[in-house]
C-alpha cells in the first residue's frame, strides 16, 4: 500500500470509528501547529497517513470543517475529506503563509469542479477549465433536435402524393355522384347498365374494408363469389377492375393508375372519362352479354 492508499484508507474510517484520537494537546484548527503536525507526517507519509492518531484526528476535523462546503456543492462530507486530504499531502501546503486557507480553497475549487462535472457530463478536469463552454447543464437532446435539423438537413424532394380522405370526410351525396359517373362510363362503353351498377357497387363496398389500392385489386381479382353474382367472365372482370381502380403496376400518381372512381370523385365529367383513350383502352372489348334481362340499377 503506498501513501496515498494509505491516507485515503484514513479517510474511509473516518466517521465510522466513534472512538476520539487525542492529539496529544495539538490544536489542528490552529495553522503552525497544522503545519508541524503535516511535516512530522510528512517524513514518513507511508506508515504515518495510516497509523498516527494525529492523522486521523486532522481527518476529522476536516469532515467537520467542510461539511457546509460539501452541502453549498450538493457533495458529501466525505467528498470534502478526500479533497482535503488530497491537498493535505501536498507539500505545498506545509510552506503556505495559511495552510487552512489554502486547504479550504482547493476544497472548495474541487467539489465545484466536481459538481460541475456531474451537471454538464463530462471529466473533472473539463469543468476545471476555465474556457468558456457551449454546453452549460446537462439537457434533452430533443429540446432542440428539430432546430438541429432544421439547419443541417435540406428537406428532401417530396414524391407527387394523391389527395386521400378518411371515411367520412366526402359527403355521401359526392359518392353517389362519383358511382353515377362510373356507371355512365362503363354503359359509354358497351357495358350493360344493371351489369356496370352492380359492379360499380361491389367494389366500391369492398373498397371500404381493404387496405390500399394494389391490395384491393389483387384480393378482388382472386373473388371468385363476384364472377358468379355478376355473371361475368374473368376477362371482362379484370377489365371492371383495370378501369375502376387503375392499372396496378402504375404508380397511383399516373394518368393509368389513377382508377375511374378517383377520377370521378375529383370531379372528371362522363364525357371527358369516355373519350379518355386510357380508359377506352382497357374497356373496349371487354363488355359482356347481359346477365339477367331487365335488370337495373336499384
């Protein structure tokens, strides 16, 4: 155990042997006698900082001393005896004009270092500096991770979005419009009027519990109750479905994966979606027979 493990195994005992160490009559609040007292211990600092009462008479009056220091920093007392013994054993000290006085600065200059150092997160040795820092008290990076951002990143370019409304926010009068529409197209094209309604109708009641756009169509081409409802060849339903909700391998954004209830409900006329070749493309060709004579749309 060299000098300093032993001084500081002095200190770790202090407040914990209740039993006082006579002085032998030394006043160690007093500075002359503090300083024979650190010369003496300063002959032989290895047996002496763990073996003389003296020694761990002067760390208790330390613990007392600076137990008002330690609190003002938010420390212990036993913080305040470490930095005192640490200065103790400084030979500096032993010629210092006040040996107390210098003891209770370098007590004081630690802890608020110390302190410091717990408050801003970083070494005692950086809150020593005196060089004025940024970084003034530890806080929430997201307190100001926006600004941050603000300043270093550039926005990035935005991919063209297709207005989309929540359930509730078209009026259902704009549905029944926009289905209207759709029907009128598919009848522009040669579809049978009751055939188009009640395919209009059912993908648009099963839009309402399928997720997006591309799901829906693959669920719906799979549906083989509606071949059988609307008596439709799968041909002609993949055709419904091309037309209704748009090509699914184009990007919802395009003039083909834009289906024709969108573009109805956006306000397109009949006759700008019948003449619209897209449209003419995937439907023609693709009208079947009449299921049922006479049926209409309810």
């Amino acid at each position: 155990m060299n000098g300093d493990d032993a001084g500081l195994a002095t200190v770790d005992r202090v407040g914990v042997d209740s039993v006082g160490v006579d002085g032998g009559g030394v006043d160690l609040t007093d500075a002359e006698q503090l300083r024979v007292v650190l010369a003496d211990l300063g002959r032989d600092g290895r047996r002496s900082w763990a073996s003389d009462p003296r020694a761990a008479e002067l760390m208790r009056v330390c613990e007392r001393k600076y137990a008002w220091l330690a609190r003002r920093y938010g420390r212990t007392p036993h913080d305040a005896v470490v930095a005192a013994f640490l200065q103790l054993r400084n030979p500096a000290t032993v010629t210092a004009t006040n040996p107390w006085a210098l003891v209770t600065t370098a007590v004081g200059s630690m802890l608020k270092a110390d302190a410091l150092a717990e408050e801003r997160l970083c070494s005692e040795r950086s809150a020593r500096h005196r060089s004025e820092t940024p970084v003034h008290a530890a806080q929430r990076w997201d307190e100001t991770a926006w600004d941050l951002l603000g300043d270093s990143i550039a926005a990035p370019a935005l991919e063209p979005q297709v207005l989309r409304c929540r359930v509730g926010d078209v009026e259902p009068d704009e549905v029944r419009a926009a289905l209207d529409t759709a029907v009128s197209v598919l009848v522009a094209h040669g579809w049978p009027a009751g055939t188009a309604g009640l395919g209009i109708d059912y993908v648009a009641e099963r839009l309402a519990t399928l997720p997006d756009r591309r799901g829906a169509f693959a669920k719906l081409r799979r549906d083989s109750h509606a071949l059988v409802l609307l008596d439709l060849a799968k041909p002609s339903w993949v055709a419904l479905l091309t037309a209704v909700l748009g090509d699914p391998r184009r990007p919802e954004v395009s003039a083909a994966g834009r289906g024709l209830l969108l573009r109805c409900l956006l306000g397109e006329s009949v006759e700008e979606l019948a003449a619209d070749p897209i449209i003419a493309a995937v439907l023609t060709g693709s009208s079947p027979a009449p299921a049922t004579p006479g049926v209409r749309r309810g």
